[in-house]
C-alpha cells in the first residue's frame, strides 16, 4: 500500500493502557489505533476507525517481537510511549520487588561446600 497519509515514529505516538493501543490524532477528530500485537506481527500500519485514513508506524519490530508470548500470559511489557514521554516503570517495579525480598545477614559469613 502507498498511499499513507502520514509516516509516524512508533515514540510519537500516545500509548493508551485501557484500550491497549499506541494512538495518534486523526485530522478527522478521531485518532489512528495499532496494538502491540499488530506490531509484534510485523504489522506497520495504522488506521483510523472513523475514516479511510492509515499511517505507517516506523518501529523497530525486535522491540515487539517477545509480545506474543507475553500478552498471552496476560503480563505484556510495558516499554510504551506515554504522552509525557515516561515509561510505565514496569522495570522500576521489578526492581522495587527485589529490593523488597532482599534479606540482608547479620554479617557473619558462612563457608559454602563445593564439591571439587
């Protein structure tokens, strides 16, 4: 297909959580919609669900590729755009919960036997 109204880096655009689609606005008042899955399934085209209009969404498709299997498990990544430019935080999350099991001995070292 060559007739896009517009090429649009996949960091322009707005990811919207509940809808679970990376947007961006439509001269017709509407907005163009591509979900991670589309993405993830080398699909690059935005369209419009209110008009004949499409985008092409410039990505880099390894970014996408383990979504699949994640959003199957219902756990998708969260490495999105957002309107003010900031990550979810799902790695600050991780890293929050790790630092939350990590246990801390009272300093005594114990010998660990390896075999040999």
């Amino acid at each position: 297909m060559g007739a896009y109204y517009d090429e649009i880096e996949i960091e322009d655009m707005a990811w919207d959580p509940e809808k679970r689609v990376f947007h961006y606005p439509c001269p017709c008042g509407d907005r163009f919609e591509i979900s991670r899955k589309q993405l993830a399934d080398y699909e690059d085209i935005a369209t419009c669900p209110s008009c004949s209009l499409i985008i092409r969404v410039v990505y880099d498709p390894l970014d996408y590729e383990d979504d699949d299997e994640e959003d199957e498990d219902g756990e998708g990544e969260s490495e999105e755009a957002e309107d003010d430019g900031d990550s979810d935080g799902s790695d600050d999350d991780r890293f929050e919960d790790a630092l939350e099991n990590l246990h801390i001995s009272d300093g005594s070292v114990r010998p660990i036997p390896v075999a040999a």
